[in-house]
C-alpha cells in the first residue's frame, strides 16, 4: 500500500497522501463452523488466524495488496491487473480445499469461504484522527465485489466475477451466470468454477450446454423450458448450486410470473 500511495517509506504517509489506480479488485468472505464459537475464544480465534494463514499468502504472492483485516474476511487490490487477481482468486480456493482436508483429519468443521472481483478505479487514501490512522480504499468497483460476495453463498458459488473480469480470464473455466441489479446499474455475473472440487468443476464442465440453455430460457420469461434444463442438471452427479438456485426460480415464476424483470438475485 505504500508502493500504491506513490511514497517509499511509510513515515511519508499522512491524511494528505492519496492516490488514484486502475486496479482488479478482490473481496474474500469465510465462515467458521458453529462448532468454533462453542470452543471459546481462543478456539474461534485459533481457527480465523489458520484460514488468514493459508489464503492470504495466495494473495500476497499474486501481488495483491491487503488492506483490511475482519473477522469474516480481506479486500484486496491489484496494481498488475485482471490475470493476477483471478489466479489468486483460484488459488485461495485451492488453499482453502487443503486447509479443510486437513481440519478433517482434527475432527473439525470445514470453513466455507467465498471470493468475487471486479476491475475499475480505485481512490486511496489514509482515514483516522489525530491519533490514530488506517489506510483505506474508496471505489465503486469494490462495492461491486461485495456486493457479488455477499450474493455467492444464496447460490453455493464459490468465487463470482463482473463481465470486465470474465472477458480478461478466458483461460479459467467459468460460465455466464445471469443478471444481478446494482442500484441503478444492470450486472453480468459469471462464475469462475476453477477453484471448486474437482467433483464439482466436472459436473459443471459436463452440463456447460444444458447450462446456459436453461440460463437462456429463464431470461427469455420461458421458465418451463428453464425449469426442464436445471432439473436435468440436478439430477446428474455433482453439485450445482446454481442450477438448483435457478431451478426453484423457475419453477415458482412457472406458477406465479414475476412482475417485472427477472434477476438472479
């Protein structure tokens, strides 16, 4: 972050040291098991430093920069651009898979965690009072990316991304997910499936067509159709949280249309 603020020590850094970048945005979300709150303090806190120990280093060495801290989660953002942050998206994943093999074999709960991004500008500056100062973002592209990450768990997607995103990550698996609403701004979503289990990345690999069919359908106001291509999907090996999510869209807007625009949430 000092790198970004365009200053080479951090004594330099006060409330008049601001910056503006075009810079990939990522915000990661986790939830510790139940279990962990009923262990005490130390136990729940043991487990939120383990998951900041295996998925923020991904991050660190994509060149991402963290810049918040919460018991829930980081943002993060990346000078070097789209590539980078959707390779450390998939790799927190994958970190996050690892993590929760080996709690298993402690007898413990998996942690569940969710990632989204978006790209655009990025105002930042230094916040506080006259004793203490953080460092701090403003943009809406994070807001973006909140607000996708706070979408991810209704759908059991794992790491959700805009249009902007998805055009520059075409070698990672990932498909069109349907449209979201923004405040007054229409959104793109798609789901990068990389960083699920291998299970569940070929079970949506194998059902790409019959996918997008039902996605096409429901957005064209045919929810039977749609609700004929998602039941086709459920009743396939593997998981899908989408289609499934899509499937009880369809089949209530199939007995009662909705009445205006559809949206995926």
């Amino acid at each position: 972050l000092v790198s970004l603020l365009g200053v080479s020590d951090i004594k330099q850094v006060d409330k008049n040291t601001t910056a503006s970048h075009e810079m990939a945005v990522l915000a990661v979300r986790f939830a510790i098991p139940q279990s962990s709150y009923q262990r005490g303090a130390q136990a729940l806190f043991d487990d939120i430093n383990q998951v900041f120990s295996y998925v923020a280093r991904p991050v660190s060495a994509a060149g991402g920069a963290i810049y918040s801290f919460t018991y829930d989660g980081f943002d993060a953002v990346f000078e070097g651009g789209i590539p980078p942050a959707v390779g450390a998206a998939v790799a927190v994943r994958q970190a996050l898979l690892e993590m929760n093999a080996q709690r298993e074999t402690q007898g413990l709960g998996p942690v569940k965690l969710r990632v989204a991004l978006d790209y655009g500008p990025v105002l930042l500056g230094i916040v506080g009072d006259e004793d203490r100062v953080v460092p701090t973002i403003v943009s809406d592209s994070l807001n973006t990316a909140r607000r996708l990450v706070a979408l991810a768990p209704s759908l059991d997607a794992n790491i959700l991304c805009t249009a902007l995103v998805a055009n520059a990550a075409s070698e990672y698996a990932l498909r069109y997910i349907g449209k979201c609403r923004e405040d007054s701004r229409e959104l793109r979503v798609y789901e990068i499936y990389d960083g699920d289990n291998f299970e569940t990345r070929q079970a949506k690999e194998s059902s790409r067509a019959v996918f997008s069919a039902g996605i096409y359908a429901f957005y064209s106001g045919d929810f039977s159709q749609a609700k004929r291509q998602f039941m086709e999907i459920a009743r396939r090996p593997g998981e899908d949280g989408v289609a499934l999510h899509y499937l009880y869209l369809a089949d209530r807007y199939e007995k009662q249309p909705p009445d205006g625009e559809v949206a995926l949430g």
